[in-house]
C-alpha cells in the first residue's frame, strides 16, 4: 500500500478566452508562462497532471472531473491573468482537494518607460493584461469562501523569485506527507500502561484526522515469530549490531543473541502487517516467553526506528503518530520526554528509556546493559545516544478537550555538554524564549509527557501540514 500510492499534484492556469481574438500572442504567451510553472513544479514531484489554460466555463466543467478521475492530492492554480471565478469554481468544487492560488507576476514590475512607448493602445493593453495576474485573486477568494473552500495563496514573482519556490516546495512536502501518514499502517502492540492518562488515544480519532488503519498485535505473535529464527540469522544480526552501534564490552553475549533473535522476528512481523509504525507496550503476567521477548526489543526498535519504521514505547500511539510525521519529513523523530532542568546553562534535558532513532544520533549510538528497566518489565540491552547537535524540533500530536487533535510544535537547538549516561536517549535542548517560558508555555496546550524529536527547523512545514489536514497547528517558539 504504501508504495502504490504516490502523490499526484494538478495544475492549471486560467485567462479569459474573449481577450485571445482581441489581443495577438496573448494566449500564447501566457501558456508559455504555464510551461515554466509546469516545469518546476516537476522539479519538486514527477507526476503532475496539468490540464493547460482553462478559458471558459464549459472547459473549468470538465477540467473538474478530470482532475477527479486523475486522483490529484493538491492544485495549484496559476492565475496569469484576469479571468473570471466561473473558471474556476467548477475545477475545484469537484475535485475537491487543497488548492494553492498561484498569484505569480512574470517580472518583479512593469518596465514602464518600454511600455508607454509601444505604437498603440490595443498593444499596450495586451502587454498590461500579461501582467495582471493579481487582478481576479480577490475574486477567487470571495467564491472559494462563499462556497467553504479553504485556500492558500503565495503570492510573489514567476521569474527569480527563490521564496515562491520554497514556499512551493514546502507545501508539495507536506503534501506528500499527508499522503504517506493517509496510507500508513501502525501496529498497536500490547496494552496501555495503566494509569498513564494523558497516553491514552481514541483510535478512531486517529484515523479520521490522519487517516491509514491500524493493526492490532498480540505479544504472542512476536514471541511465536522468534521461535523460527535461525542461529545463523541470529549471527548475522549480532554482527547488524556491531555494525550500527558501539556495543559495550560488558554486554552479555546471550543478551545480543535474544536481542538479536528478536530483531529478526520483529522485522518479520513488520513485513507481514506491512507496518509503518508500531507503539507498544506490555507489562507481563507470568508468561517468561513473552517477558523475554519485550525485554530483548529494544535494539530491534531502534533498527526500524532508523529505517523509516518508528516505534514507540508505553503504547504511546499519538506520539507514535508525531514520529511518523517527523520521519516522513526526513527530519527523525526520536521518542522524548523532559529528563530534567539545567537552569545554570538554560537547557533542557529531554530523551527516554527504550528506542531511539539511531539514524540522528550525534555519533554512534551505545548500547548498555541494564539491570532493570524502570517501571517496566524485566532487564537487558538499552540504548543511549542524543539527537545530533544543531537545530531540532519537536513535535506532539495532542488530544484537546473537545476531542479533536492538534500539532505542538517548536524550535530549538540541540546542543553539546554533559548529559545522564543510564543508558538511555538523551540530549541538551535550547530554546530562544528560554527554559521556564518554553516549558510553561509548551505544557500550558495540554499535551502527553512524550514528544518527538528531529533535526532541523520544520516548524513551517508542519504548519502547511495542518493546514491541508485541517488540524490546529500551534508553535510555540
């Protein structure tokens, strides 16, 4: 399913066919404006189903279901000149996703002295109405809101302007990201852990704002899986390990075997459920094999983590979410929770106990054994690594009190110095409105104590995000 479905963006121009009879090369002219849009947008995603100039009602009709039929995610209007609403309004009503209202001048102005000294009036008209793309914008805005289509402009320069094709390229990003979270499969494996409220989601909820399925698992599932796992699999995996970690000499060789034997089963199960995420917990009730098995996940995890497949602890389904979300931005999305405030250096301490996301760590993640694993079921192998060093963000999916979601986001700086070396994911974060306002004001939304965590500054795209998922996005610094 989830590589079936790629994204598929639609484009279209629109002009007035009454000015082509009146004014030479006009038309033409501004196709050609609609070939250059063309041509970038395929910069950002091959498949793009452009329809052309759409100069009339009767073509906007068809154009409709034409998009319809294609299976666009979003369009992207490109006004290059006047035209009128009725051109517009049948395209979007029937195809009925997010439209971005191309408002794109071919030149940053007029080259006035060149325009007043052309030979007529008729041909200084022609040059006037290939500049007036911002002309019917107001127009458009007005019917899109009368009718309760939601829209987003960028509005700029066609030629030499670098922030529209930012702008474009966030919006085609978060486009895609919509896409992938609306295919993805998460695996619910276990249970909540008990009397963890703020944890505890409404999976329906979950799918109508975000879409996918998800896929109950029985801990017995993964425990009959290691059953089958080989010794030679079992080899092949410890050497896996001591190619992605730095494995501490005091780790117990029959630990990394039922790390090891684990990690081969678990990927099994993945594959056979075609997860794209996974949140689990589990507390025991006697049952030694599936005690071993929980104990022994962790380094599997952080294997999937890293590969684009997050996992979450405590059955942390909404934070699970946020991970997938980071991932699929390509910025990580390590599991976090507040480990503690630094007010001397102004840092907070964030990480947590069980996987991490190997593939943003700054430097080769460790492995630890531990005696016990806190409030959890058993002892063996952990992880202990921080988010590279530089920008970062995080990201909670929170559930408000009237039972919609919402995305939390901010920015900070994951930064260098002593950390808490347990075992465990941990990192040094900075924030630019300081520790004490960052923390009052991220906890004052009401999210669950786990966040997620990844490198670089996303928080615009995350809000493009919400936007096409029509969810509450609030940054907080």
């Amino acid at each position: 399913m989830k590589e079936k479905y790629g994204l598929k963006i639609g484009l279209f121009g629109i002009g007035l066919d009454a000015y082509w009879p009146q004014f030479a090369g006009l038309k033409e002219r501004l196709e050609g404006y609609l070939d250059e849009v063309n041509t970038k947008l395929k910069g950002f995603d091959k498949d793009i189903i452009n329809l052309g100039l759409i100069d009339n009602p009767a073509i906007a009709l068809d154009a409709g279901h034409d998009f319809r039929k294609a299976d666009v995610d979003l369009i992207f209007l490109y006004v290059t000149t006047y035209a009128l609403s009725s051109t517009v309004l049948p395209v979007v009503q029937r195809a009925k996703v997010p439209v971005i209202i191309l408002n794109l001048s071919p030149e940053k102005a007029i080259d006035y002295p060149r325009f007043n000294k052309l030979d007529n009036r008729t041909r200084m008209t022609g040059e006037w109405l290939a500049n007036v793309s911002a002309c019917p914008v107001p127009e458009i805005a007005n019917v899109f809101i009368r009718a309760g289509i939601k829209f987003h402009q960028i509005t700029g320069v066609l030629h030499g302007d670098d922030e529209v094709w930012h702008e474009v390229s966030e919006w085609i990003e978060a486009a895609r990201v919509k896409k992938r979270m609306s295919h993805n499969i998460m695996g619910c494996m276990g249970h909540y852990y008990g009397g963890m409220l703020d944890v505890y989601s409404d999976l329906t909820t979950q799918l109508v704002h975000f879409g996918g399925h998800i896929e109950i698992i029985e801990i017995d599932e993964l425990s009959a899986l290691r059953r089958e796992v080989s010794d030679l699999e079992i080899g092949n995996r410890i050497n896996l390990f001591y190619n992605e970690f730095d494995i501490h000499p005091d780790c117990p060789e029959e630990e990394l075997k039922k790390a090891a034997c684990t990690s081969v089963a678990l990927d099994r199960l993945v594959e056979k459920h075609d997860l794209g995420s996974l949140a689990y917990f589990y507390s025991g009730s006697g049952i030694l094999e599936n005690k071993e098995t929980l104990s022994s996940i962790i380094l599997a995890n952080s294997l999937l983590t890293a590969r684009g497949i997050p996992v979450a602890g405590e059955y942390e389904i909404k934070n699970v979410q946020a991970m997938k979300i980071m991932d699929c931005f390509g910025a990580g999305g390590s599991f976090t929770e507040y480990y503690a405030l630094d007010f001397n250096d102004d840092v907070v301490l964030m990480g947590h106990d069980g996987p991490g996301h190997i593939a943003i760590a700054e430097g080769k993640t460790k492995v630890k054994p531990l005696e016990v694993y806190h409030g959890k079921v058993g002892k063996g192998l952990s992880v202990e690594m921080s988010v590279k060093h530089g920008d970062v963000t995080i990201l909670a999916v929170v559930q408000k009190s009237d039972g919609k979601l919402m995305l939390l986001v901010a920015e900070g700086e994951s930064v260098p110095g002593p950390i808490l070396e347990i075992g465990n994911t941990n990192s040094r974060y900075t924030f630019p409105v300081g520790i004490k306002e960052f923390v009052n004001k991220w906890n004052s939304f009401g999210p669950a104590h786990h966040c997620a965590s990844g490198i670089g500054h996303i928080a615009s795209k995350i809000r493009k995000l919400g936007e096409l998922l029509e969810m509450e996005v609030v940054q907080v610094c």
